[in-house]
C-alpha cells in the first residue's frame, strides 16, 4: 500500500514540476505583437485655424443731449426699432439760477428800449409827415426801431431757451426732444426719467440717452495668434459659428487684421474683423460669441494617412509599410515625403502608394 502512495506522490510533483515547466516556458516566449492596419486614401485636406471672438454691430451709435437737464418722458426701450429723427426721450431744462436771473433781465431791459424806440418813430413819424425832418432822419429812426423790436424776441428766446430749451420759434427743432441720428435697433436705454443727463462738452463726453445700432450690418470681432497672423490675409473667406445658434453656419469675409499685437495670457494675439452675411431668415443679437474658422491650406484629392501612422525623427518623416501578414506581420521602415495636416490626417507626397498598406496602432489583447 505504502508503495502505491509513494508512486502516486511522485506522479503528482512530476506533473507539478513538468506544468511549471511548461508554464514558465510559454511566459519566456516573446509575444507576437497585432498591428491594426491602415490603407492610404485619396482625399481633400484642409488645414484651419480658429479665433475666438463675438458678434457685434459695425458701429453702435450713442445718443446723447445736446443739453442738460433732467430726462421727463422715456418713450422707447432696448429691442424696439426707430427711425431716423424719431423721438427717443425727452429732456427737462433746470435752469441755472445766474443765467436765469441775467436773461429775465435782458428781457425787461430790451422791453424799455423797444417801448422808447416806439416813442421815437411815433414823433420822427410826424416830424416827417410835416416835412420838419429829412428822410433819412426818419428812416434811422425807423430802423432803431427794428433793431429795438429784434432784441427783445432775441433776449425772450434766451429766456425761453435758459428756462425750458426751447422757444417758440424753432419748435420743431427743440433740443428737449432726443431724437435718434439713424435707423436701426435699439441696443440699450441707460437712463429712465428722474435721471439727471449732461449735454457733451471739452470736459465731459455727455450722457448717453441710448444705443442704437443697425443690425443689417454686422462684424465678426475676434483675436488671432501670432503664430497664424502671417498666414492669412484680407478678403479671405471665413465660416462663423455662433454658439447659441450652433446648428448653422455662417459665411464671412476677413476684411482687417489689427497690426499691432496685444499681449493676453502670455501670448501676442492679433484683432481680426469679418463681414458676415446673415440670412434674414436669421435673427442674431449683438454680443453672441462665435468661432470663425479660417481655412490657411488646401489640398485637393491627394494621398492621405492617418497622421498617427507616421512617424517623425527631425526633419525626415517615416512609416512602416507592410512587406508580409502570413504567419505574422512583417513591416519595414520607409521614409516618405509629407505635405499638408489637418490634424487627423497627413499628405503623402512621396514614398507610398495607394495600394500599399502601413501599420498603425498596436492591438491589445481585451481579455488581459
């Protein structure tokens, strides 16, 4: 019985001995590796590059008063469209105490000249009538009576003017009334009525009363890098994404770049402005921000492969082109002439063919 067990015993370390054996040896031998396997193509590239920015109307025009005072009556709102020489709002005069004062006492002063000046022409008049003065006496009397007449309607204007900023006369042309200088959109209304506003002058730019802008006429304005300013040029064309409208693309045409970079992050960036085309089936707001993608290179129906496949060592550029796959695959090392990326694929100029097959990334085995 003993004998049987120490036999059993011994077969049993042998197979242990012989399966670590085996397992040991087939761990030592080196694995053979899978390429997946790229074939070349014929295809279009483009080379592009992207400059952030945002959407905004080619001029914003700000209204202001062409006197200060405080704002009466707001009669239209951001979003709403005007007309040229519409009314925007209207402003209320608050006379200065000093101005007022002199005015009313120009208006009193010129009332007693004109009433003496009415006296005057009343007694050259019948001096005249009875040949007891020339006519040319006479007719200086009467013209210092105009003079006198003209006067006070010019000092009750100042006076009007001073007192409400408008006068009787030239009612039409109040400056009370803001009115807007083009047709457009209203972009903003800053002030409400209550609000104090300031006329424009050597030392103050004014208040403005509102924005208006036209809309029809809009601009792409955005920064380029340095490394690409170079690479572009006025009256390329552009495509405009605008991100809350992400599911239309629109055209543009580059129509400045900014010769003067500005430093931002570290990096020089460069301003660029395009002319968009928008369908007027599209509405756009001012402000959206965009990506304008600019095509820098083109490539029509040439040799392509993956630009993973290749491999570059200085100014040389290789790939491995498949020789065998039966037992295994077999590649060799070829160097080939690039062209142009896009960043996913790469132009073959020369070294490869069409029919030939290169090798790509290394296949991993799912079940490790």
């Amino acid at each position: 019985m003993k004998k049987y067990f120490k036999i059993a015993l011994l077969v049993v370390v042998a197979a242990i001995f012989v399966g670590t054996f085996v397992f040991l040896y087939s761990k030592s031998k080196p694995k053979v590796k899978q390429y997946e396997i790229m074939v070349p193509e014929i295809a279009d590239l483009e080379k592009t590059t992207v400059a952030t920015g945002k959407v905004e109307p080619r001029d914003e025009i700000l209204i202001k008063p062409q006197i200060s005072g405080i704002v009466d009556e707001v009669y239209k709102e951001a979003g709403q469209t005007v007309k040229k020489d519409e009314v925007i709002a209207k402003v209320k005069v608050i006379p200065e105490m000093g101005q007022l004062n002199s005015a009313e006492s120009r208006v009193r002063l010129a009332g007693i000249n004109a009433k003496q000046a009415e006296i005057d022409f009343s007694r050259m008049k019948k001096l005249h009538a009875d040949k007891l003065i020339s006519s040319e006496e006479y007719e200086k009397s009467e013209v210092s009576l105009k003079q006198a007449r003209e006067e006070k309607e010019n000092a009750t204007d100042a006076l009007d003017i001073i007192k409400d900023g408008i006068t009787k006369r030239s009612a039409a042309y109040s400056n009370t009334m803001i009115r807007s200088t083009i047709d457009g959109l209203i972009l903003d209304v800053p002030v409400k009525a209550g609000n104090s506003v300031i006329m424009s002058n050597t030392f103050n730019d004014g208040t403005t009363i509102a924005t208006v802008a036209n809309m029809n006429d809009l601009i792409f304005r955005g920064n380029i890098d340095e490394t690409e300013v170079g690479r572009i040029h006025e009256g390329m064309p552009i495509k405009l994404t605008i991100g809350a409208l992400q599911n239309i693309k629109f055209d543009a045409t580059l129509e400045y770049i900014s010769p003067k970079g500005v430093e931002e992050n570290g990096a020089n960036q460069f301003e660029i402005k395009a002319a968009i085309r928008v369908p007027d089936s599209v509405e756009i707001r001012s402000g959206y921000s965009a990506n304008a993608e600019i095509v820098l290179a083109r490539a029509h129906k040439v040799l392509a492969v993956p630009e993973s496949t290749v491999e570059f060592n200085g100014d040389s550029t290789f790939v491995w082109v498949m020789t065998d796959s039966v037992p295994e695959q077999k590649f060799v090392r070829r160097q080939v002439v690039a062209g142009l990326s896009d960043g996913i694929k790469i132009e073959i100029k020369k070294g490869l063919t069409v029919k030939e097959r290169v090798r790509g990334a290394e296949k991993t085995d799912k079940k490790q």
